[in-house]
C-alpha cells in the first residue's frame, strides 16, 4: 500500500477515535519505513501526557484490527508538535494568539511579532520597533496564502 494512502486511512481512525472528544485533533502523522507510526496531537487547551496515553492505547488496538499494518510489526508513538513544529492547522493558530511567532513568507522573508488576531484568512501580529520612548507598536495583517510556514517563538 502506497504511503500517502496509508497515512489516509490511519488518519481516518484517528479521527475516529477523537470523535468523542472533540476538543482534541490530529495535526500530523508520519509512517517511517520501519513501521514507526507517529501521530502529534493537539488540544485546543493543549494535550496532557496522560492524554497521549490513553489515545495511544485505543489506537494502537484500532490499528491492530485494521490490519492496515503487518500485525506484531509496527510501533506507534502518540506526542504533542513540539515547540519547533511549525503551526499547521488554523487551530494551532488560534491556541496561539498571545505569543510571539516568526512567519515565514512564501517569497522566504521572515517577520517576527506577537500574534494577536486570527481570521478566517489571516493573521495579525504586532510588532514593537525601538525601545522606551521611541518604541513604535504596529500591526500587519498576513494572509495565509502568503506564509510558508509559522513557529512560536520562546522569549525569555
């Protein structure tokens, strides 16, 4: 089977198995050649670790019955996108607001800023310029079809 279709009907009972709890959603997941299925979940008030466990637990047993992988031969790992994961999903932006990111433009510029809107299309984020009395605060509204991709930024 064709990876792209596998990930498709994994990502099928994956969903399946968040139907229940829909405040949880798939982000990604990546099959490696050695049957290492890793799926990253996110929630839209973040996922616990416990959280991973137990959807690690109900979809290992899904994926056993499905037979989509050779039985006995695959591992599955169930984590949250790390901090250096871009966003993916409108909702990652939307857990997001409030915290500075970097965007990457399609064209390979970068800007940096807090983000403090999103829309159905695009984003805002806020930059400062200067510093004390001279500090300049502005806005830039960025469409989605302009970024390439978008990271959080940790500020100390």
């Amino acid at each position: 089977m064709a990876t792209d279709i596998l990930i498709t009907e994994i990502e099928q009972i994956i969903d399946a198995v968040l139907s229940d709890e829909p405040s949880y959603f798939r982000v990604n997941v990546r099959i490696k050649p050695t049957n290492n299925v890793k799926v990253f979940l996110d929630g839209d008030n973040g996922i616990s670790i416990e959280k991973c466990v137990q959807f690690n637990r109900a979809l290992y047993k899904r994926l056993e019955e499905s037979g989509l992988l050779p039985a006995d031969d695959f591992s599955l790992e169930v984590s949250s996108p790390g901090v250096d994961e871009p966003l993916k999903m409108h909702r990652q932006y939307a857990k997001n607001v409030g915290r500075f990111v970097e965007v990457i433009f399609t064209d390979g510029s970068k800007s940096e800023g807090k983000l403090v809107q999103v829309a159905e299309a695009d984003i805002i984020i806020e930059q400062t310029t200067g510093k004390g009395n001279k500090a300049v605060t502005s806005q830039i509204v960025i469409p989605f079809n302009n970024i390439k991709s978008t990271t959080v930024q940790i500020k100390f």
